[in-house]
C-alpha cells in the first residue's frame, strides 16, 4: 500500500503537467513607440537582450522589438530568456525583415542548462509579394532555458541584426518543487559537530539533475547553532537536536524536513592503575599520560586527553611536574585526575617513591688533542668519578654541555670544520639519581696541513687508449695524513679528454701532449692543482708493439733463408 502511495503522490505532485500555448505580441510592453531599450528589455515571461556595446528598439506600430536598429551599435545575436520560469519551448517566431539584412538568413540555437540542444536556420523574414514579414515554425524548440538569433549563417556577409521580432508562439515549463525524502545523519558525540551537505539528503526533483546546481539551507533551532552548514551542538548537550533543512533548485524551495541528529552522551573516564614512579631525593620528576592506564570506552586514550596532579602534603607542583621537598625521602601519596576533553575521572591516588642519593663528584679529566674537523668521542675513562654509593661507569649517562665552535651527538662533539685551537667543553654525568658537578675539559683542534703533491711518475698511453689514474701513481706529502685511504683524487676538466670518474678518454684519434690538472683532497682541504703531462703516442711510433713484430719477422725470414740456401748447396755436392 505504501508503494502504490509513494507512486500516486510521484505522479500527481512530480511530474510536470503538459504546459499551454501562449503567445508574445509585445502589446502589453510598456514601452514607446522608438523607444531605445539599451541592451535589454523584459516582458510578463522574458528577457530579451543583445550584447555588451549593441542596440535594442521597442515600437508600438505595431508592436515588436528591433535589435541593432543603431547602425553605430551593431548587434551580432539576442538572447531570449524565461523570466518567471525554469524553461519554455518555443514553437514559432513572427519577425519582419522591413530593411532587408545582407545576411537574410538567421540561426536560431537552443540551449538547456548551456548545453546546445537544438539549432534552425530561418528567414527570409519578408515576403515581397505580400510585402510584410514571415512566420517560421521551429521544430524540437522544447524545454530550453535559452535561445539565442543571430545572423551569422554566410561569414562573407554582414552578420549584424536590424529585423523587427513581432511576436513568439511558445509555452512555459513551470518548474517542479524539490521534494526531501530522507535525511541520513550519523550520531556524535557530545561537544564534537557535524557538517551537513547535499549528500546527506536523497530529494526527488522530476525536473532537475540533484545534487547539481542545488543549494541547501540549514535552519537554527533549539541547543545547536550553525556555522557555515556544520551543527555545533550546545557546550555539554546530548539526547536529539531536530535541525530544519530545505533545498533549492534555483526556482523553488522545498519545504521544510526536520532532520534528527542523534547527540551521545559523553562516558566519564577511569583511571585503573599508575605505573611505579621513583625519583632521588631533591630531583623534579614529570609525571605524563604514558605512565597511566585509563579506561574509556567511546574516546582513545591518550588522544586529546589531558592529566591534572592536585596539590598535596611534602611535595610542589609546576604543571605535572612534582619537586619533593628538599631533603624528604620516603613514599609521596599524589591525587591525579585526567580528562577525555567533556568529562574528568574520579581522582585517583598513586605513590610517589623519593629515594635518597649520594651525588657522584667528577674529581678531574684527562685533556687530549684531536684533528682539525675530526669527530671526537668522549670515553668514560677520560673522566674521575667518585660515586660511593653507585658503580663508575655502570648505569651512569655522560652529557656534554652545547658550546661554542663544536656540535654534540651523544658522547660525540664534533668540531666546527674551520675552527682550530684549544676547545672548551663542560661535561658531567648522571648516576640515575643526581647528575654530578660540571667540569671543563681542554681539547687542542690542530689544524689540518693541506696535501701536496710532489710528483707523477711519466705517463705514456697510446692512441684512443683509456687511462686508469690512481694514487698509487702520485707522490704525496702530508705530515697530518699518512693512510692512503684517507685521501681521494680528483682530475680536472681539461682540453682533448673527456673524464669519466678518474678514468681519463682522450680525445678519439688525438696524439701528442694532454695538460691534465690534479688535486688530492684528505678529507678536509684540498691541494693545489698539480700539472701533469701525459704522453699520446701513435700506434705506429717508437715503443709500440706493431714495429717490434715487424722486426722479429724480419729476423725469422733471414734465418729461413739462410737454412734454406745451406740446404740447396748440400744438394748440389751430393750431385
């Protein structure tokens, strides 16, 4: 029964009726007789305008509309619009053509939502025989939202407008109210909010495309207001908000749908335990949410939780940062509350455990040299600790101080790479109770000497031939840098050779001379560029392997020959 009504109310409340033949003969138009319109004139059910800079003339003998009647205000097209309705469809249009256009013939276009539906070429718009103006029926001129004339169907003639528009046979289309049949809000949670959009409501609308160019509008109401269509239910409310909503097709609204949305209420939190906390006697300790373990069944902790410690007896409070009082060791009994951001838990009492602490005493440091830019890694044994009552350097945690002209990274300072001279650094170490007195240690940076190279052993390759420079080649003097791998070569752009890493290609088919630069750089400066100069020899100069062949064969052949001739002259004597 419910489908047949849902069907009965569709086809009586949604579907458009057929819509009735009007006509528009201008004889209600209020304007007069060569009356200059400007760029737009309105009737009871249209606009009818002409481009930005062109003209539009209303007449009363007889009635009728003329655009570009100023021959200074040429008007290419005119638009007609409905004005009261969503769409019209437009049957036929009467028009007199009184000062006969170059271009006789116009197009006529039409559009629903700015999508071209249809188009007719009409006119002539004068019958010389009968001397007057013509009727052109139009066909599938239905349900459009704009139609556009304009006299642009030969491009070699004028295009501009001046026929007089006498009258239009047309129906309009009235628009259909939007309907919202259901609104899906999910439940939140207090003191959280919601943003509504279009996609939340499923609405019927027979003749528009929903969502598309429809807008909605959120209503205030009871315990909510509305910020740029996101609810935002009353600080601490809960249970049902009903929130007005209506939706518009850009013609009409619909009524008004009372949707719910479904506040819940906030659950309160619990604390269930306290990890154990200790610290020495006279030390701060910060108590966090990590130390807790809460129970919350509709929020996650400790997402947007907060703590909150209460005062109490031998100890302060700085936020959640407890100092027990100077020289009290035993338990510490502290309230703590926490909050899931709506409601806070029941305090809870945990104990705080104040140990007593002898602070351990850094008697003296053993000063050391290091290298220019050279890490320098801090080792327990450069240091003198007297701790009676823990174990040097068990458990114990070393901190060097941030200074000037040095980087730190755990028990590793690192020289600036420029700076050289005496270094000073403050160092003191932590028993896990106390951290002990600071103490300056001396480092003397030396300051790196740069490489020099002092010679390259004759190097000769032969043509196209690829050379492999390494530093096993290369004679170095560095008083600072004595392993080979602390150094790396690098071979300069040049003429006649192209580089690939230290690998050097001369230049295909070139002999003679290559000026090659090198530098050798030993982690910190670079030297000055040495010039080297390598040899390219043809393959058919001195040295190569091709002549000495030619040689050995010449040797072989004169030794084949003589064995030969002192074979024939035993030949002979034995005839």
């Amino acid at each position: 029964m419910k489908r047949l009504f849902a069907l009965w109310w569709l086809l009586v409340f949604a579907w458009p009726l057929p819509a009735l033949s009007l006509q528009e003969t201008f004889d209600n138009a209020l304007w007069n007789h060569h009356e200059d319109l400007g760029e737009q004139a309105t009737t009871d059910d249209f606009i009818f305008s002409v481009p930005t800079g062109g003209s539009l003339k209303g007449v009363t003998e007889p009635f009728a509309l003329q655009p570009g009647f100023d021959p200074d205000r040429a008007t290419s097209h005119i638009i007609i619009q409905p004005r009261n309705s969503r769409f019209f469809s437009m049957q036929s249009i009467e028009a007199t053509d009184l000062f006969q256009m170059p271009d006789a013939l116009v197009v006529i276009t039409g559009y629903r939502d700015g999508v071209q539906v249809v188009q007719q070429i009409a006119g002539p718009f004068w019958d010389d025989s009968l001397k007057k103006g013509v009727v052109a029926s139009l066909k599938g001129f239905d349900r459009l939202s704009k139609v556009i004339i304009q006299g642009d169907v030969d491009p070699l003639a004028s295009s501009d407008l001046f026929f007089f528009i006498e009258s239009l046979q047309y129906s309009l289309i009235g628009n259909n109210q939007p309907v919202i049949v259901a609104v899906n809000l999910p439940a939140i949670k207090q003191n959280s909010d919601l943003h509504i959009s279009l996609s939340d409501l499923q609405v019927v609308d027979s003749d528009n495309n929903y969502p598309s160019d429809f807008s909605l509008l959120v209503d205030v109401g009871s315990n909510y207001s509305v910020d740029d269509f996101t609810i935002i239910p009353t600080e601490g409310f809960y249970g049902v908000l009903t929130i007005p909503l209506t939706v518009s097709d850009g013609l009409d609204e619909s009524d008004v749908f009372n949707a719910l949305l479904t506040v819940n209420k906030n659950i309160q939190p619990s604390i269930l335990s306290v990890a154990p906390l200790f610290t020495p006697r006279d030390q701060s300790i910060d108590v966090a949410l990590s130390d807790f373990s809460v129970e919350d069944t509709d929020n996650k902790f400790p997402d947007d939780f907060t703590l909150t410690l209460l005062s109490g007896d031998n100890y302060q409070l700085s936020g959640n940062q407890i100092t027990p009082d100077v020289f009290y060791v035993g338990e510490l009994e502290v309230l703590a509350v926490v909050s899931d951001g709506i409601d806070s838990s029941k305090p809870f009492q945990f104990a705080l455990q104040v140990n007593g602490n002898h602070r351990p005493v850094i008697t003296s440091a053993q000063s050391q040299q290091g290298k220019q830019a050279q890490p320098i890694v801090i080792e327990w044994g450069q240091l003198v600790v007297v701790d009676p009552d823990n174990q040097y350097p068990d458990d114990f945690e070393l901190r060097i101080t941030t200074g000037d002209n040095y980087q730190v990274d755990g028990t590793t300072l690192t020289p600036d790479p420029d700076f050289s001279g005496l270094l000073q650094v403050e160092l003191s170490v932590f028993d896990g109770a106390d951290w002990s007195n600071s103490i300056q240690l001396a480092w003397n940076v030396v300051k790196n000497i740069p490489p020099k190279i002092v010679s390259v052993g004759p190097i000769k390759i032969q043509k196209d031939q690829v050379l492999q420079v390494g530093l096993q080649q290369i004679e170095v003097d560095d008083p600072d840098n004595l392993k080979s791998s602390d150094f790396s070569l690098q071979i300069l752009p040049g003429d006649n050779y192209q580089l690939d890493n230290n690998k050097l290609i001369p230049k295909a088919g070139f002999v003679g001379q290559l000026n090659v630069q090198l530098v050798i750089f030993d982690g910190i400066d670079n030297s000055e560029p040495y010039s080297l100069t390598i040899t390219v020899e043809d393959v058919a100069s001195g040295g190569g392997s091709l002549p000495l062949l030619w040689l050995l064969l010449g040797v072989l052949w004169l030794v084949l020959y003589r064995i030969l001739s002192q074979i024939k002259k035993c030949v002979m004597v034995n005839r």
